[in-house]
C-alpha cells in the first residue's frame, strides 16, 4: 500500500481542444481509428509531462480516451443499451443552474446479460506502462453503481433482481483489474457515487430511486467491499483507492451533504488503502465523520477545488489539514483537489494554465506538510 504518497489527483485533466477537434472527426468518419489512437496517445504524453512538472508523483492519462468519467465501465460492458438521463439539477458553485446542453453524460441500462465486450482500461494501462516516469493509476468507475443501469422496463427480463445485476459487474471488474495488474498496473481508483443517495434525499428522489437510504448504504458497502476483496485476491500488491464526490460537470455538482450518514459503515469497513473525499467547500459537510476511518487508511483530503480558477491559500490548505488530523493521524492524510478537471469531455470552466496551478499548489503545499 502506497503511504507516502501525500499529493494526487482524482484522474481526469482537461481535453485538449485539438483532441476534441480528432473525436469529431472520427465520428463523422474523416480519420481512422488508428489517427484518433494518435491523437490520445499525444494528448496523454502531454498530460504526463503536466504532471511531472507539477510535481504530481502518481499519474494518470487524464482520461483522454474516454467521452466522460464512467466510460471505462459504460462503454465497455456488452448487454447495455442507451436510455435517457434522470433529470437531475446541475449546480454550479455560484448557484445558477447550467444549460442544458452542458450535461452530456449519455446513460446506459442493462437490457440483456452483461459481459466484457471491449477492454477500454486496458489500452490506457498499456500505454501507461511503457511510457510513464513512475506510478500510475488507473480509475474508473465501481461497479458498486452498477444499480444505476437497471431500469424496469427494460432489465428486469434479464434481471428480476437489480442485484444480480450489480453481482455480475462486480465479477466483471474485479477481472478487468487482475488484467491491469497483468498490464503493470499497480494502482486503480474505484469512483463510487451511490452514497450520494444516502446522503443527499433530494438527489435521491431525483433518480427516482424509490429504495430505503439504509439499504442503498448496505448494498453499496457489500459491492465495494467485494470488488476490493477480489482485487486483493488476485493482486495483493495493487493499491486500491476509492473517489467519493457529489458530482463534476462543467464546474456544476448534483448532490450535497456530509458523510455522516456513510461514514460509519463506509469508512469503517470497505478495505480500501486511499478515500479520495471531496472537501473543497461545506457541500461536503466537516471533518469529523473521518473518525470512523479504519486504521492505516489513508484519507486524500479533497481541498483543493477543480471547478473554479481561483487559487487556494496555501496557510488555509494547511489550516484544513491540521483540522482534519483531529481525527486522522497526519501521516495518513494526503492532499489533492476534490474531483477530476474534466468529468465531461467539455471540462471544468478553467484553463489549462490554472489547472496545473492547482496541481502545483497540491504538490507544493503537500511538500511543506509532510515533506
């Protein structure tokens, strides 16, 4: 388990315009597929070096192969169709409501017995492993979601219960990942945002998700807890991280609310080496549901914001992580921003220059706390 690691970020960096430009242009057939895999593989190379010169020491692609955050998973399981989104409301930090046409998550529904149809996470550890100066990780989303592509209407003949549903994912991913591990991957991050239902009941009836809180919190905690005992199963050595959020499009969130009502089965119990936790603003509540994080764990405090240009103090960073050390030995907090930059293809409303100042800031302010 990787504990000296103190500055990280959650994964996705902001799509360079030209690589959009070469999606386009793929999808109206005017390059190849072999062109659009060069693209990504220079606009990964670009994000890498970003990286490096922030100071960033575990690195990812940026997700540029992907159309939004959960493609890893979405694009790649067989036996799902689309299906239209849950209306739920975007919020930017400001409190206006986005277009629209700035939510371009496409969602999809198990409609027939899933299975591996492409293996999408694997083209990124591949390129990873030959070109990276040091570790990398790969994330994606926990199958632990997995409830979220069962509708009714057009699952329940494949799948009378959304459980087994979620049961068949879980098998899925814990094979995806014993591949990455075979690809040199030592690192993955599961992003699981089912417990914004627990924690966020207008969100929850925006789902339309007519469960018991209480029971979206058990079965979300069994899912996690099985997929990281799987992968611990196949590859003792791989670090596990897990990415909580309340939402990440175009600088706007979907959810808020504290984790008090997860933290004491979530964090107590899910055997995860890092939480990633989103912390940049009173959306997400104060620090002491951190108290009931497991012994050894480490708690990557998500302080710094990807959704808006301006920089944090760095004296209030450290002032936020003293506080959260009331309840977490300091030398099992990190430090990094409180989502991805680019959750969406479109990205974050920043620029490319103030994205790796954020990850500066992260990496510098980790350097002083902790060294």
């Amino acid at each position: 388990m990787a504990t000296d690691i103190h500055a990280e970020h959650v994964g996705s960096l902001l799509r360079q315009p030209w690589l959009l430009s070469a999606r386009a242009d793929y999808q109206d057939g005017k390059i190849t597929e072999a062109e659009l895999r060069a693209t990504e593989d220079r606009a990964a190379a670009e994000n890498i070096e970003a990286q490096r010169s922030a100071g960033i020491r575990v690195f990812t692609d940026g997700e540029v192969r992907r159309t939004n955050w959960m493609t890893g998973i979405l694009e790649s399981i067989g036996g799902m169709s689309p299906v239209r989104t849950p209306g739920v409301t975007w919020r930017r930090c400001s409190g206006e409501i986005p277009p629209e046409d700035e939510t371009d998550f496409v969602m999809t529904a198990a409609t027939s017995r899933v299975f591996q149809k492409d293996h999408l996470t694997a083209v990124e550890a591949a390129y990873m492993a030959a070109q990276v100066p040091g570790a990398f990780k790969v994330t994606m989303m926990s199958a632990a979601m997995g409830a979220m592509t069962w509708q009714p209407d057009v699952s329940a003949a494949a799948y009378p219960d959304p459980a087994e549903l979620v049961s068949d994912l879980v098998t899925l991913q814990i094979a995806e990942v014993t591949e990455l591990a075979a690809l040199g991957a030592r690192w993955v991050q599961l992003d699981s945002l089912s417990y914004n239902q627990v924690f966020d009941d207008e969100f929850r009836a925006a789902t339309l998700n007519p469960m018991d809180p209480k029971v979206i919190l058990a079965a979300s905690v069994a899912a996690d807890t099985a997929i990281v005992n799987g992968i611990r199963a196949a590859n003792p050595e791989l670090t596990v991280g897990m990415h909580i959020c309340r939402g990440n499009n175009r600088s706007a969130y979907m959810a808020r609310g504290g984790y008090e009502p997860v933290a004491e089965q979530l964090f107590g119990t899910v055997p995860v080496d890092r939480f990633l936790l989103e912390y940049d603003d009173e959306r997400s509540g104060g620090f002491e549901p951190l108290r009931f994080v497991r012994p050894g764990a480490v708690v990557v405090l998500g302080l710094v914001s990807s959704k808006t240009p301006v920089l944090e103090s760095q004296d209030a960073l450290r002032r936020r992580i003293d506080e959260a050390a009331t309840y977490v030995p300091l030398e099992n907090l990190a430090l990094s921003p409180q989502c991805g930059f680019a959750s969406t293809s479109a990205g974050n409303v920043l620029t490319p220059d103030e994205q790796k100042a954020k990850l500066a800031l992260v990496a510098e302010t980790a350097a002083k706390v902790w060294g």
